[in-house]
C-alpha cells in the first residue's frame, strides 16, 4: 500500500505541472486571439489564469512539509470535484443544445488532471518530512 500511495503523490505532482502547462497554453493562445479593434477580448486567458493561480496555492501547500497534508487533500478533492464536473456536465449540456464537440483532447487531459487530484485526496501522502508517531509512553 505504501508503494501505491507514493505513485498516486507523484502523479499529482505531475498531473499539476501538466496542468499548469496546458493553462499557460490556454493564456498564450487566448491572448493572441484578443481583437482590440472592436473592443472584445478572449475570457479564455483570464479563466486560465485564475485556474493557475489555484493550482500554484495548491503547489505551495503541498510542498509546506507535510504539516498541512489534510488541508492538500481536502482542497484537491473539492478542486477534483468542481473541476470533473466542469469538464463533463456543462460540456455535455452545450452538445446537446448547441451541438458542440464532445470529448475533445482538452476534456480528456483535465479528467486526468482532476482525476489525479480525487484519487490523492483519497489516497495520497505527502512526499515531504512526515510527522513523527507519537509514541505510547509520550502525551500527545
């Protein structure tokens, strides 16, 4: 179980930086299709900047030493949860009533991501310094 543990906290950290990856994409790309000739700019750069700033805060509480192992979890598993269902409900919703495609590639890599942040929340260690047990002759 330890091993398993272990693989499922190195996945996160990896689906992290996968994540800020396509984010500073998404940023990048979106500002290029900013016209501001008719005064209309692309959403896209400011939902993925946002976006990236939560998973930085994650980054960093996660990286604090283990001391805040339970608050990493928590956070990951409601960013799991709200991010799962922003890429499947309302994606889903704007097929049926508009006719847009789903799933594409971007749906796919962010139930990855998202994925990696449930599964940790349920499974995952801090990779860092772990507390030390306390033993039975010592007050807790």
């Amino acid at each position: 179980m330890p091993a398993a543990r272990r693989f499922v906290s190195i996945n996160f950290l990896l689906a992290m930086a996968v994540v800020l990856l396509f984010y500073g994409w998404l940023i990048i790309s979106g500002l290029s299709e900013t016209d501001p000739n008719v005064l209309r700019s692309n959403r896209v750069p400011l939902g993925a900047a946002f976006l990236s700033l939560v998973e930085l805060v994650l980054l960093v509480l996660y990286l604090r030493r283990g001391e805040l192992i339970g608050l990493v979890r928590v956070f990951a598993a409601i960013l799991g949860v709200i991010g799962l269902i922003q890429t499947v409900v309302i994606p889903l919703l704007n097929q049926l009533l508009y006719g847009s495609e789903f799933p594409t590639a971007a749906h796919m890599l962010l139930w990855y991501v998202y994925g990696s942040h449930l599964l940790f929340a349920l499974l995952g260690i801090s990779m860092t310094r772990q507390p030390l047990p306390v033993s039975e002759g010592q007050p807790s």
